[in-house]
C-alpha cells in the first residue's frame, strides 16, 4: 500500500472518530437539557424551603389520599391488562383466525386516540346524562368520577403494552415446544405454565413494568373521568396540577419528586427486564 493510501486511510479514521465524538456529545447535550435538567429543576423546586417543606407536602392528606388512589388504580388496572395482554398474545401468535388483523388494529387503538378522548368518552356513556346514566344512578351505580371511572380510563391507556410486547416474541418463538409438550400429555394449563411462561417470562415483566410506569403518570383520560374531587378522586398527577394552579410551587414540586422517584425505580426495572430479554436473544441466536 503505497503511502498517500496510508494517509488517505488514517485522515478517513480520524474523520470518523471526530464526528462519532461530536455526535455523541451532542446526544449527551440533548439528554443533559430535555431530561436531567428539568429533573433537576424538579428536585430542586422541591428541597427549596428544605426537607421539613418537603416531607410535610408528601404527607400530607390530600396527598397520601392522591398516592393511595393511584396505586389502587395500578394495582386493579394491571393485573387486568395483564391477563388481557397473555391471552390476545397467545391467540394472535398461536392461531391463524378470521379477524385477527382487526385484532391486533384494536390493541394498538389507544396509541393514536387522545386519552382526553376516551376519558370523554366514558363520560358519555357512563355520565349522569351519558348512554346508561339514567340505569345506573336508578341502581346506584357510581361509575364516572368514582374509583371505577379512573380504572376503566387507566386500563384503556394502558390496554397495548403488555401484548405488544409478548407478540412478537411469542411469533418468534414459534408453536414447536407446545406441540411437542401436547405430544408428551400435557393438558393445556400444564404447556401453559411449564413451557410458554419460562420463555416470555423476562418480556412479560417488562411489558408489566411499562404498563405499571403508564398508569402511574396517567393524566389526560384520569382528568376527565375523576372530577377533580380534592382527597377523593385526584391521583398524584392531578394533586401535583391542583398544587401548582393554586401557586402552591414548593408542594406541587415535592409531590412531583414522589412521582419521580417512583418513576426511576420502574425505570431501572425497566433497565434489568430488558437486558435479561436481549442476553437471551443473542444465547438464542448463538444456539
């Protein structure tokens, strides 16, 4: 190789490292300004009048009220959507069906509607003037700005996140390993529990950490349906916008670093289903 190859080849090397530097000191420089900074801000608004402030705006009771709300919301909501994800997972990966692509259409439905939007329209339809209004205050049924309202509006929201997450991984894995576990007399509970759950174990807990962190934040659909009821039906999204409307910045701040702390505990969870799901991949790959 003749020598201005060489040179052509080193200036061509040290073009490439310059621009991989500056691109990733510009990611570093978005990541800094768009999310420690304003976490930052968050942190700090909230330790400004010092830890006494601060606690004292955690504990609160309209806020422990807002977080003992929230968490019933996740914890019925969940478990729900959950089952739902398993079961639409299992029929759209392991059955060819007539409707099955308006299936997979409807699950995706609540990435493109407004969650406004389906707040509204459970108000509608459960409103005291909505579609079953009338049956409902007859029977004395509570629905919409009422616990049942903020769980039916948090289930929607979070309806797509367990299930497309397990169906692709679920068509990847193919039907070979039950059809053999049905081969050997194994009922279908068995081939469900002892062959399909160790292999979408790792995918399953991360489509339950992502629905978890979705509902927790959940704002717009809450909103319409809670009616803003101060220690009865607000969530800790709406305390902290109830706070902070009423100027009340050191509390909302603090009520907010909760809702943060809570949010990087799921966000390391997160972190550790999903390195679990890719060291599997690349072992299978290997294989």
């Amino acid at each position: 190789m003749s020598s201005s190859t060489t040179s052509a080849a080193n200036a061509a090397r040290r073009g490439s490292a310059l621009s991989r530097r500056i691109l990733i000191s510009l990611g570093w420089l978005v990541f800094a300004l768009f999310l420690l900074l304003p976490l930052f801000i968050v942190v700090s608004q909230g330790l400004s009048s010092g830890l006494g402030a601060f606690f004292t705006a955690i504990f609160e009771p309209d806020a422990l009220s807002a977080l003992k709300l929230t968490v019933l919301a996740v914890v019925i909501s969940v478990p729900l959507n959950l089952l739902f994800g398993v079961c639409a997972a299992w029929c759209v990966s392991k059955y060819d069906f007539r409707g099955k692509s308006i299936l997979v259409t409807l699950i995706d439905l609540p990435f493109s509607v407004s969650p406004v939007i389906a707040g509204l329209v459970y108000v509608l339809m459960f409103g005291a003037q909505g579609l079953l209004g009338p049956w409902l205050q007859d029977h004395d049924i509570q629905i919409v700005f009422a616990l049942p309202g903020i769980v039916l509006a948090t289930i929607f929201v979070t309806v797509p996140f367990v299930a497309r997450e397990l169906i692709p991984l679920m068509q990847e894995q193919g039907t070979q390993e039950e059809e053999a576990a049905r081969l050997l007399g194994a009922n279908g509970l068995q081939m469900f529990w002892y062959v399909t759950v160790p292999n979408i174990k790792w995918g399953l807990i991360y489509g339950v950490v992502l629905c978890t962190a979705r509902a927790m934040g959940e704002f717009g659909a809450v909103s319409v349906v809670s009616g803003h009821i101060r220690g009865v039906t607000n969530t800790l999204p709406l305390h902290v916008e109830i706070l902070y409307n009423e100027y009340n910045h050191v509390a909302a701040f603090a009520v907010a670093s909760l809702l943060l702390i809570l949010a990087l505990f799921i966000l390391l969870l997160k972190q550790w289903s999903e390195s679990r799901i890719n060291r599997l991949r690349n072992s299978a790959a290997e294989e």
